[in-house]
C-alpha cells in the first residue's frame, strides 16, 4: 500500500533529503536518485498534469431543458473565482520550479470566456471572446513570474461549446474551450508533430425529442523534443471518462499515431489504471511501459481524485490514472508523484474566510528519463522527496458503457454545454 509519507517528488540532478512543511509558494528544490544508465546519456524530465478548472460541474446532470441549463450554468459561472484559479496555478508553477521538467503536459488547459450580453439564439450570433479564466495562459505567466520560460510546443482544441447562462449580473454567453497542451522549455529545441482529436467520441443525448446527439470530443498533441542530439516524440493526451469502448478505441487512434522510429514518452489522463478499471490501461502498456510502475513496483501511486471542490482535509486519491509511458531507446531514471500530499494544499482567502485547496483534483506524476541509453532497460528507483505543492479528470453524462471510475472536470460542462447548443440549433468547434 502506498504512504504519502514516503511518497517524495523528483528533480533532476541531486538526491535531497525530505523537506517538511512547504507552502504553495515556496520554491523547493528536490531531486533524483543516482542512475543506473550511462551517465553520458542525454536526460529528459516531464511532468504531466490535469489542470481542472476547480469547480463541482456535476450540477449539470441535473439539466432537463435549456431553462435548466441557463439555472445550472449561470449558478456554476458566478462560482468560478479567478483569484482562486490564480492561486492554484501557481501552486502548479512552485512543482514546475521544484522538478524542473523539460516538458510539461497539461490536460484540460481549458479557457472560460464570456459575451454579454447573450445573443444566444439569435440569427447572427457572434462568439464569446472576453476571458475569464485561461488555464494555459496561467500556467506560463505563472512560471514567467518565476523567471521560468515555457513555450506551447503543441496544442489541440478537443471541445469548444456555447451556451446560455443566467449569472447575477444577468444573462450572458459562456464559453469552454478544453484543450490538450504540451510545454517545453525555452532553451529545448522542439517541434510540432501532431494536434488531433480522436474520432471515437461520445455521443450527448439531447434531452429535446429529434435534436439527436452532440459530440464531445478528447485528442492529443505531440512534438519533438530533442536533447545532446537525441530526439524524443513528447505527447498530452486525455482519454474520455465515461465509457471503456471509447477508450479502447481511442487508445487504438492514439497508439496508430504515435511514431516508432524514435523514442516516446506520452503524459496523460488516461481514466484508466491500477485501483479502477484497467482495460485501456493494459491496452497501453501491451506496447508502453509506465514509468510509475517500473520505479516503484510496490507502490500504488494513486492520483485520482480529490473533491470536487478540492476542500476535502484528507486525501480521497484511490486510483492511478494519471501517468508517463514510454517506449523505445530510453530509460526511466526516476518517477514521481506531485501535489497528493496535504501539505501541497493552498492557502487562499474567500470571502473573509481562510481556506485550503489541492492545486487540482488530481495529482501529477513527473518522471526522468535517459535518453539513447542502447535500450538498457536500467532504473534507478526514485526515494521522492517533498515539493511544494501538488490535477483534475472530466465526466460526462453517461451512456450504457459508462464506468464507475469518472470523477468530476470539464467533461461535464462539455457535454451540457453541448446540448445547450443543440437546444438552439448551434455548437461550434475548432
């Protein structure tokens, strides 16, 4: 059974010993133990991780009709908290500071934009383009704030809907833009290689008779990454949450698509893992090999999920869904997980009130990797070390394949948001 006492995070030179007792804003340093591949052996670090928009989306299960769906959206709308989401992120940067990773992947790098007033409807609606919270953005000016300069090396728009909603300052348009995205370091040479959606999707029933479905949509990015002359295909990508066929089928999609004349270590949120259901997961690792797993074998590692408003005291993570898998010639030096321990929760002030948060409802999984290693196959098992703060999945409405393993994220206002749009004979997608 895994400890969160013995649960330590990665850096990427030096072996440090435990460090107690940081906030969300301290800049601690950890690192990773000896390696067991040729020290002239390139290393790439990456850390992947599901930001979350930090609000309960399952509210919407609720939606009947468009006047719930204007109830529903507006009452989440107004409880979405900038400075809130502010906080979080900048937790997220002090682990991005800690680790140092060459790459970032980030899942639901999502975007909240408004348009008031609503033209919802109307003959010639125009798209909501104000921004009220922008995941992706976050992330890198959090981490320009620390003098840490990361460049989106690959991004895709996986859901992009509309809808109505009814918010104490009226009624207005609000809009969800969910993306995959790949960082990469300044200084590291990387290349675009592919943005994608996967074809098998899940389809939203209207609630309406003869509006049919919508579609909500998951895919994956990926680039080039290339290190002392050796080059590594890095993806993102998130795998749908309520049903084990489309994972399957996405996972077939994602695995077809991924190159085999150079290594690959792709991060995701792939819903699937040890402590739930597995099917995609044994899918996955039939051909990549989970880092997690190969550095700690007798540890759960699990990273899913806190509560849906990250205020639970006690860590709720029961599951391993989050993860690195990797194949080809390259080897695990050191993993480990970031932001599941309860001293990595943030302090923020609300409403007068002085409350702590996960910086998501999921935790990240950072790992190195020696790179051009001849296939040796050798790791060095990591003893991680504790950094400063510790990302989230998505649901959506279920179908008759739906698994008992979603927890709450974005995929719930994907796919309301998607009815919505139904509801009034429009959705738009990137």
């Amino acid at each position: 059974m895994d400890s969160t006492e013995g649960d330590r995070s990665v850096g990427r030179r030096t072996v440090l010993g435990s460090i107690a007792g940081l906030t969300a804003s301290a800049a601690a340093t950890a690192g990773v133990s000896a390696r067991s591949a040729p020290q002239s052996a390139p290393e790439l670090a990456v850390l992947t991780r599901n930001v979350y928009l930090g609000v309960d989306l399952f509210a919407l299960f609720d939606a009947r009709s468009l006047d719930d769906v204007r109830r529903i959206a507006g009452e989440l709308f107004d409880g979405i908290d900038p400075g809130l989401v502010t906080a979080r992120v900048d937790a997220m940067a002090a682990e991005i500071e800690a680790t140092q990773p060459d790459a970032v992947a980030l899942q639901e790098a999502a975007a909240i934009r408004v348009q008031r007033p609503s033209d919802f409807g109307t003959d010639s609606p125009e798209r909501a383009e104000t921004v009220v919270v922008d995941l992706l953005a976050a992330v890198q000016s959090a981490l320009s704030e620390r003098g840490l300069n990361y460049e989106v090396a690959a991004s895709t728009v996986t859901t992009d809907v509309e809808l109505p909603a009814d918010t104490d300052d009226g009624d207005v348009d609000v809009r969800l833009t969910d993306r995959d995205a790949l960082l990469v370091r300044s200084d590291v040479d990387a290349t675009a290689t592919a943005t994608a959606t996967f074809e098998a999707a899940f389809g939203v029933p209207i609630p309406i008779p003869g509006l049919g479905d919508l579609s909500v949509q998951r895919g994956f990015c990926a680039a080039d990454v290339t290190l002392g002359g050796e080059t590594v295909t890095v993806a993102s990508t998130h795998l749908s949450s309520v049903s084990e066929s489309l994972r399957r089928q996405q996972v077939s999609e994602l695995l077809a698509q991924l190159p085999t004349d150079r290594p690959v270590v792709v991060g995701g949120d792939f819903n699937s893992g040890p402590g739930g259901e597995t099917a995609a997961y044994d899918q996955l690792t039939a051909e990549l090999t989970d880092a997690y797993a190969e550095s700690h074998p007798d540890r759960d590692g699990f990273t899913c999920c806190q509560g849906g408003d990250l205020r639970n005291a006690n860590s709720r993570l029961d599951r391993r869904i989050d993860g690195l898998l990797f194949r080809g010639d390259v080897s695990v030096a050191a993993t480990s997980r970031v932001g599941h321990r309860p001293e990595d929760r943030v302090r923020y002030d609300a409403d007068g009130e002085t409350v702590q948060v996960w910086p998501s409802d999921h935790a990240g999984v950072v790992g190195t990797f020696a790179v051009g290693a001849s296939g040796s196959g050798a790791t060095a098992t990591a003893t991680e070390t504790a950094a400063p703060t510790g990302t989230p999945e998505s649901t959506t409405r279920a179908g008759p394949d739906t698994t008992a393993d979603a927890g709450p994220g974005l995929g719930v206002f994907a796919a309301l948001a998607g009815i919505a749009g139904g509801l009034a004979g429009r959705c738009w997608r990137d």
